[in-house]
C-alpha cells in the first residue's frame, strides 16, 4: 500500500514549485534540490546556509494499491488524473510529477496535461523500484523545450524534463528551468495569462488538494482488481 503526497510551495523568489508523487520517501528529495538550487538565490546575507521555502503545504491521500502492470493506463485513470491536474497545477510556475503515478507500469500520466498547461515546466521523475538505477534504462536527466504558444512570438519555452529520483537531479532540473527563465525574460519571452488564465489563479488551499487527491485516490480502487476482490470476500 502507498499514499499520495502533494506539496505547494513559495520560493524564495516567490515561484510556485508543486511536488506530486505516490512514493512517500522521496518528498526529502524534492525539499534538498530546491534548497541547493537556491542557495544562492534567496537573498540573504549567509549563503554559506541552505535556502529555505518562503511557505508551504503538504497534503497525504488515503492508502491504495497500484495498479498492476498493463499496456495502458486505463480511460477513467487517466481522466481523473488530468482532472486532479487541472486542481494542482493553478498558479504554479514549475510541477515536480512522478513519471508513472498510481500504476506499476512505466506509462506516462503527464503528456497530455504539458501541452494543455503551457505556462507551468515539467520536471517528470521515475521510479527506481520499476526502472531500476541502470543509466541506460534511467537517464540521469533528459530535458527539452516546446513553444509554450501557438500564436504569437514563440520566443518563451516550456521546460520539459525528465530526471531521475534523486536530489542533485532536482536540484539541477530547478536551476534549468531558474536559468532558462530569465534567459527567456531577457529575450522578451514571458508568460502570457491571457492565453493561459489559470497561471494567475491563487494554488490550492490544504483542505482542497486533499479532496481531489482522494478523488484520484478513489479512480485507482475502482480500477483496481485486486481492490475489487477485496471488497468482494468482504
């Protein structure tokens, strides 16, 4: 059994960062990349200590099952799962997702809400106990661009990138993304919330996100049949 943990944060630039995985342990993970990567960054007079977020939340779904290894993801999974992103991702500049959230097979949750999300960077992780930590199946870190419009200057990019589980990892996806986005506001690239509204909605409040991770939650039970068979000797 595993849980959902979902994180929003404020940097210390006043960037939202958001962090969703179903592997518990790796939340420390996430927490140390951002304080190397913006060690140098949060505008204090001691750098030789580690950064800290400006405010943040954490919120834990009920226990589930994953879904055992299949050829897709199921219709109401991935439904759902785009439905809780749509709730998660408001207001956040860069979102931190497990590559394959819920299920037991390496099959991506994420393609579909990059390209309707185009303000928010992606940072997609893996899961070692699936891949495993050979580099040839785990790339240490694979990043890529794609217009975040379709309509007018093209300049700005959205980050894409895939990386493993582990902190420098992290930690160099977030100075990529830092990097790449002043380079951008440099070049006259910047977001465009007339085209993407939902950059400057507030993010989710704690009691919230908690309802629709269980909401997500309660698509992978019922898609589960272990989950079933358990209801039904029950």
């Amino acid at each position: 059994m595993t849980k959902l943990v979902f994180c929003s944060c404020v940097a210390a630039d006043g960037r939202k960062f958001a962090f969703l995985t179903d592997q518990p342990e790796v939340e420390e993970l996430f927490d140390n990349g951002y304080k190397v990567a913006y060690k140098d960054r949060d505008g204090r007079d001691t750098p030789e200590l580690l950064a800290h977020w400006r405010s943040a939340i954490t919120v834990e779904s009920k226990e589930f099952s994953l879904l055992p290894e299949d050829d897709q993801i199921p219709d109401n999974v991935q439904s759902a799962f785009n439905t809780m992103l749509s709730h998660l991702v408001k207001g956040i500049d860069v979102f931190f997702c497990d590559y394959n959230l819920g299920v037991e097979g390496d099959l991506p949750m994420c393609n579909q809400v990059m390209d309707e999300f185009k303000s928010t960077d992606f940072v997609l992780f893996s899961c070692a106990d699936i891949v495993g930590t050979d580099p040839t199946v785990q790339p240490y870190m694979v990043s890529y661009c794609a217009p975040r419009y379709q309509q007018g200057s093209k300049v700005a990019q959205q980050h894409r990138i895939y990386c493993k589980t582990d902190p420098f990892a992290f930690c160099q996806a977030i100075n990529a993304i830092v990097v790449q986005r002043q380079k951008d506001d440099l070049t006259g690239g910047h977001i465009r919330s007339d085209l993407d509204p939902y950059i400057n909605e507030s993010p989710i409040d704690k009691d919230t996100a908690d309802q629709v991770l269980n909401r997500f939650v309660e698509s992978l039970r019922s898609s589960n049949p272990d989950t079933v068979a358990i209801g039904y000797n029950g």
